[in-house]
C-alpha cells in the first residue's frame, strides 16, 4: 500500500498538487516503515515466542508419554500380582503331595521375585514421574513469564514506534495545512 501511495503523491506533485502530493508521499512512506515493522515484529514472535511454544508441547508430548509408561508398569505389577495369587493357591492345593509340591513352590517364588521387581520399577518410576513433573511446572512457570513478558514489551515497543510515526505525518499535514 504504501508503494502505491507513494507513486500517488509523485504524481500529484508533478501535476501542481505539490502540497498534497508531499503528503501523500509521506503517508506512503509511513505505510512502508509500518510494514517493515509489522514484519520484524512477526520475525521476532516467531523466534521468541511461537518456537519456545513448540518446544513446551515437546515437553508436554514428553510427559504424557513418561505417564503412558508409568501406566503401562503399574499394568505389568497388576498382571504379575495376579500370576503370583494364582501360584500361592496352587501352592496351597499342593501342600502334602511331593514333587509337585516343590515345582508349584518355585513357581510361587520366581512370582514372588517378578513382583517385587515390578514394584520396585514402578516405584522408580513414580518417583521420576513426580520430580519431573514438578520440575516441569516449576520452569513452565518461569518460561512462560519470561516469554510473554518479552512478547508484550516487543509488542508495546512496536506501538509506541508506530504511534510516533503516523503523530510525525498528521503533524506535518497540520503544518502544511496552516
């Protein structure tokens, strides 16, 4: 737009409307400065806001996948308690009679042992899910704060630049007015 209002204003000008084709001109090349602004602000959201934004739903996606894992563990714990109550009747059905007696032992043993080792991996990995999500908020937090805070003052610092600018035009087209 601001080409075009430009072109406008040389044409004015060279057609005795010097007066307004000056301001047309300027206006012109107001639009042009706003829109090398507009477009530096875009660049500047792109990289300082929308990017860091990407990265939290990495994070996010990270999180969720550490807890379908967790669930998954505490399914895998579920399935071994089951085997190991199935192991412990069968143990009790077989006391007196022998050598099967000895099989359904070890049997109840090693459900025993996969059990606990399942408790202790989900409680591992309870414990990781918690820190890190702690963690997680804690610098979600202070991401956020920051990032926003940065995106807003851009923002604010884009306004004033183009309030200045169109304040500078409507002055001078008073100024030529009087």
């Amino acid at each position: 737009m601001g080409h075009y209002l430009t072109e406008l204003g040389r044409f004015e000008v060279d057609s005795s409307e010097e007066h307004f084709g000056g301001i047309l001109a300027q206006i012109g090349k107001c639009c042009d400065r706003m829109s090398v602004c507009s477009a530096q602000c875009v660049d500047h959201s792109v990289l300082h806001l929308v990017e860091p934004l990407k990265d939290h739903v990495l994070l996010v996606e990270s999180v969720s996948t550490m807890m379908a894992n967790r669930k998954k563990a505490l399914e895998n714990l579920h399935i071994a308690q089951k085997d190991q109550s199935k192991k412990k009747a069968a143990l009790k059905n077989l006391e007196g009679k022998g050598s099967k007696l000895a099989d359904a032992k070890k049997a109840e043993q090693d459900s025993t042992k996969l059990v606990e080792e399942r408790q202790n991996a989900l409680d591992e990995m309870t414990k990781s899910v918690i820190e890190e999500i702690a963690n997680f908020r804690r610098e979600k937090k202070k991401d956020f704060k920051r990032m926003f805070e940065g995106f807003v003052k851009m923002r604010i610092e884009q306004a004033k630049r183009q309030q200045e600018a169109w304040e500078s035009v409507l002055g001078d087209m008073q100024l030529e007015s009087l």
